[in-house]
C-alpha cells in the first residue's frame, strides 16, 4: 500500500479517533497514546498528538487541567467539553455517512450515469 496515502487518510482521522477516546474518561497525553496505540492502525506518535491536543484545547473543545505526577513533570489532563461531545457527535456522524458511501462504492462499484 503506498505509504503516503495511508499516512494522509490517518493524519485525518486523529482528532476523531481522539476526541472519541475521551469520550469517557480524561486522560493524560502518556495514556491516550495508549489508548489509541490499542488499533494499530490508529496508533500515533508525541510529536502528532501534542499539538492537536493543543488546537482542540485553545478551540475549547477539550479542557486541561495539570496534576503532579508521580515522578516527572506535572501531567496535563485532559477532558471533553460540552462543545467536544458536541463536536464529537458530528464528527462521528459525517464519518459513518463517508464510510458508508465509500463501501457502498466499493461493494456496488460506480452507479451509471445516463446523459439527458
């Protein structure tokens, strides 16, 4: 598979994927890596996450708030708003939509069209 078009159809898809691993707890950076790396195929690197963490706080779409840690820094914890479970849910409903069109193409293949 060519790499590049796989790694765009991936870069794409990150803030759904993890939007929706915050659905239901808060996480710090460390543990959403994790929780993404569980797919393989979703798994992601520091230098990816870091600053959609950042995009999705200053959009106000996650919350952050920054505790001790047991060895290390402060940890950043962050958390869906109101706005990202908003944000979620139309995300999470565009994307069945397009893949469901996409398989629908890919099982049926192109419909024909007729002129006039």
């Amino acid at each position: 598979m060519d790499k590049a078009w796989s790694s765009q159809l991936k870069k794409g898809l990150v803030e759904l994927s993890v939007l929706a691993a915050l659905r239901e707890n808060e996480a710090y950076g460390y543990q959403l890596l994790q929780r993404l790396g569980v797919e393989p195929l979703l798994a992601t690197t520091e230098s990816t996450l870091y600053p959609i963490m950042s995009r999705l706080a200053e959009e106000k779409l996650v919350a952050v708030r920054q505790a001790p840690s047991p060895n290390g820094p402060p940890r950043r914890y962050y958390r869906l708003t109101a706005q990202g479970r908003e944000h979620l849910r139309q995300l999470s409903a565009h994307w069945k939509e397009l893949s469901s069109a996409v398989d629908k193409i890919l099982t049926d293949g192109a419909p024909e069209t007729r002129n006039g």
